[in-house]
C-alpha cells in the first residue's frame, strides 16, 4: 500500500470536506475496480445456477421436495428457497 499526503494529491476543496470527518487519521480508499461477484472467477456461480435450474425443472416436473433433497444433498428448506423463488 502506498501512503500519499492528502494535501499533495486532493484538491483543497475535498481535502477541507474529507477533514470534517476524518482530521488526522489514516484513510483507505479502495481502488477503483470492477470485481466479479462471488464464484464468478471459479465458475461456481455458474454451477450452482445450472443446478438450480436442474431443481426447478425436476420440481415442475413432479418431484417432490425430499426426493430432490436427497438427490441434491441439500436440506428441504433450501430447495423450497430454490423451487418457490419469484423469477
């Protein structure tokens, strides 16, 4: 991390008003960045959107709620989460 002097990089403007809150201390600003989404990167966003999908249809489908549990090793609350979930 790279320290800079708020009065040699800020407009005096910004440097009064960023004072108002934090004088005298240290801040971090966060880069600039547009990062992914949880398990985007590692295609496990993916993943368990196509095997949501895979629940939603096997429901529609007829089967029922502890069979998908078991099928999925997921407990029945979380495939009503998935199966009742507003699209």
């Amino acid at each position: 991390m790279d320290y800079k002097k708020g009065s040699e990089v800020l407009p005096a403007r910004l440097l009064k008003e960023i004072q108002e809150y934090v004088e005298g201390s240290l801040v971090y600003i966060p880069k600039k960045s547009n990062k992914a989404g949880w398990g985007y990167v590692s295609g496990a966003r993916q993943a368990i959107d196509k095997r949501n999908k895979t629940i939603s249809r096997l429901f529609e489908q007829g089967e029922p709620i502890p069979v998908l549990a078991d099928q999925f090793h997921l407990g029945e609350d979380t495939i009503k989460k998935i199966v009742y979930k507003k699209k």
